[in-house]
C-alpha cells in the first residue's frame, strides 16, 4: 500500500496535467473548487511541509550555510528578473504580466524535494533551501512583486505580507509543532500526505484554469511560452549559477531544481486575493504548476540516468 501511495505521489505533473487539460475543456468539473477552499487547500499543502521537518532540519543550515545561502540568492535572484525579462520580451497583457512576475517571486515549491529525489540530487539539501526560501518569502515575494510589478498595477506589498504570513509561515510552524510533540499522528499521517497534496495541488490549479478557460484558449500559444520560458532559465540559469559557484553537479543539480520550481499554489492565492478585479492574474500562476512539474520530472528522468 505505500509503494502505491509513493507512485501516486510521484506521478504528480500526470495528475495536474490532466486535471488542468480537463478544466480547460470542461470547467465546471472543478471551477466549485474556489474562494476559501484554494486559501485551505494552500494551507494543507503548507502543513503537510511541516510535518515532514523538525528542529533538527533547521540546525542543519548552519552546517552548510554558504551552499543555502547561495541557493537562495539563487531563487531569489534569478526567477525575479527572468519573469520581468520574458513579460517584457513578449509583451504580456497586464495581468498575465503581473501574474508572471508574481510566480517568479515566490518561493521554491515542495514539489521540488520530490523531484530532487527522482534526480538522485541532495534531498536534504533541497528540503532545507525550500524551508528557508518559503521562510523569506514572507518578506521577499511581497517586496520584489512591488518592486517589479508596482508600475504595472498598484501592489498592496502590506497585504501580501500579511497574506504570505497567514498561508506559509502558520501552516509550517504547526506541521513542525506537529512533528515535535505528536510523533505518533506524524507516523500515521505521513504516508498519504505527499498524495494529499498533489491532489490538493491539481484541484487548486484546475479551478483556476475552469475559471479562466476561455482568456487562455483566446491568449494560449504566447501565455503558455511566456510560462516555458520563465521555467526553462530557473532550470539552466539556476544551473549555471551553481556551477559558477564551483558546486559539484549533485548540488548544481539541486540548486537548479530548486529555481524552477516555484510555489505556484502561493501565487494563486496571492494573485486571487489582491489581485480581484483582475481574475487573470492568476492563471500564469496555475499554468506555472504544470509547466515547472513537467519540466523538472523529465529533467529528473534524464538526471536520474547519468549519476
């Protein structure tokens, strides 16, 4: 039973991929999936990080302070720039524009540490850089997403870090209380918790789809590009960085995940909740889910091969 649970886990860009090409033709499948239920969903996924951590996880940062700290300059470099780069190159709408860059300032997604297993990378490695870019993003994403998108549209930089504090910070400080004081509810609860979230994942970025599914049939070919694209540099830039740093390839190879992995469930909520009288924000978000999962699990296949 938990080999079926791990393999369900892992497939996890199949399950979004399909559930988002099913709301694109079908939205009412999954457009009841909203509101509140996306800011929960969110939140769930956020617990499930927490519980997998403990204090030791963050001890362990001291230990490999230079190798974190340039992974996540890395992150928080490198996304940030690429998404005003690629919305300027091709033009975007304002609010695919500002969707764009609001992704790109997030932090890394858990999915990553999945994918960095696959790779055969630095799990632990990936763990931590994921904690600590998630951390700081509660100060991060709101400050770079004013920064860059602030002559776009107005950005409540206040509120985004109210927002980010309430839907990251919360859920993962319980996960770890969790872990610490409840070991016996971690042990149980833990083998369906990776699924938990990629469903939760797939619902959250259908219902964003569903809902906008006629602007993204209308604007598909250049939004879908815009979206490869910003993916593609945090991948291979995030590479590079890396290797420019002198890190052997199984720490590139994290780093590099690491980058192109974004927390696009975070950007959803984000882009709903203070972006509301432009829906359209969000749908680079929810397309960024299926795009960097597809991306990293077939650059993990082909890393997987050559050790």
């Amino acid at each position: 039973m938990r080999r079926i649970l791990d393999l369900s886990a892992n497939a996890f860009p199949l399950w979004v991929l399909a559930a988002c090409t099913l709301a694109l033709f079908q939205p009412a499948s999954f457009t009841w999936f909203r509101g509140d239920a996306i800011v929960v969903g969110l939140a769930v996924i956020m617990l499930g990080m927490g519980i997998t951590l403990s204090l030791d996880d963050f001890a362990r940062v001291a230990t490999r302070p230079t190798t974190v700290a340039a992974g996540f300059l890395a992150q928080f470099l490198i996304m940030p720039t690429a998404g005003w780069l690629v919305a300027t190159l091709l033009g975007l709408e304002t609010p695919f524009a500002v969707g764009l860059i609001l992704v790109a300032c997030c932090p890394g997604g858990t999915a990553s540490n999945v994918v960095t297993y696959i790779a055969r990378a630095d799990v632990a490695l990936s763990v931590i850089m994921t904690t600590c870019t998630t951390l700081g993003a509660v100060v991060l994403t709101p400050l770079l997403t004013k920064l860059i998108a602030g002559r776009l549209v107005e950005v409540d930089a206040w509120g985004l870090f109210l927002s980010t504090l309430q839907v990251v910070v919360l859920p993962v400080a319980v996960g770890v209380a969790i872990n610490r004081f409840l070991p016996g509810v971690v042990r149980a609860v833990l083998p369906v918790a990776p699924l938990v979230s990629v469903i939760t994942i797939a619902l959250v970025c259908a219902s964003i789809i569903g809902q906008n599914a006629a602007a993204i049939l209308a604007s598909g070919p250049r939004l879908l590009a815009a979206v490869v694209l910003l993916h593609g540099l945090g991948f291979g830039v995030g590479y590079i960085f890396a290797r420019l740093f002198g890190y052997d390839r199984t720490v590139s190879r994290t780093i590099s995940i690491e980058v192109g992995m974004q927390n696009s469930g975070l950007g959803v909520v984000l882009a709903q909740k203070h972006f509301p009288t432009e829906p359209l924000t969000a749908v680079p978000c929810a397309i960024s889910s299926v795009v960097h999962s597809v991306i990293g699990s077939l650059l993990a296949g082909w890393w997987r091969l050559r050790p």
